[in-house]
C-alpha cells in the first residue's frame, strides 16, 4: 500500500517483530503516538533500514508496536512470543520512498502497478 500522506514508510507489528528479531530494523528513537492512515494514531517507533523494494529505499521509517524494539544484537533480551493469529506483515510505502518516481499507472484489467522512478 501507499500512504502519501506520511513520509515515513510503516511496517505493521508482525512486520516489525520479525525485521527487528534479524536486524533488518534499529530503533532510531522513542516510541510514541504517531499520526498514521487517515488521521487515525497508533504507537510506532521510528526506525533505520537498509531495505528497498524493487530498488526503493524504504526509509525513512516507522514500526507499529506497543513496547519498544528490543534489536537483534541484544544478547541479553529475552523474547516471549504469543501464540495464536498473527496479522500479515504489511508495509506502508512512504512518500519519500516515492519521491523520485515521475508516475504510478494502474492497469485493472491485469491487476497490475507500474511505477516509473529514477534510479
């Protein structure tokens, strides 16, 4: 998904929980409240990544959780999981990931979305 409103692209919480547990994502500040889709709030902390998607650099970014992120680098953290449903990480593409592309065009028909931006 887009969210243009934001700058910061968003990883929801099993998103979050599983790129922190690599160490695809370090904490970069405080956890707060913070402004996401549709003027609705959530807490998230915001995040460093090296991640692209389809060579779009990912960040800045944000991770929805309710505490803070623990880092793969902790040798000392000990990690609970729940069991039970877990959503499906999801992503938020920011607009500043979208920043150096000139066009999105939708084809329905093919059910397909073509972003032409500069490398």
């Amino acid at each position: 998904m887009f969210d243009l409103n934001n700058a910061r692209s968003t990883f929801n919480r099993s998103a979050a929980s599983h790129l922190d547990q690599s160490g695809a994502i370090v904490a970069e500040g405080e956890l707060g409240e913070m402004s996401m889709l549709l003027g609705l709030h959530a807490q998230a902390q915001p995040v460093q990544t090296s991640l692209a998607l389809q060579g779009l650099a990912l960040g800045p970014a944000v991770a929805r959780t309710r505490a803070p992120l623990l880092g793969a680098l902790d040798e000392e953290t000990l990690v609970v999981v729940a069991e039970g449903e877990e959503a499906p990480p999801r992503l938020w593409v920011g607009r500043s990931a979208l920043a150096s592309c000139s066009s999105i065009t939708v084809n329905r028909r093919t059910r397909t979305l073509t972003l032409e931006c500069a490398s």
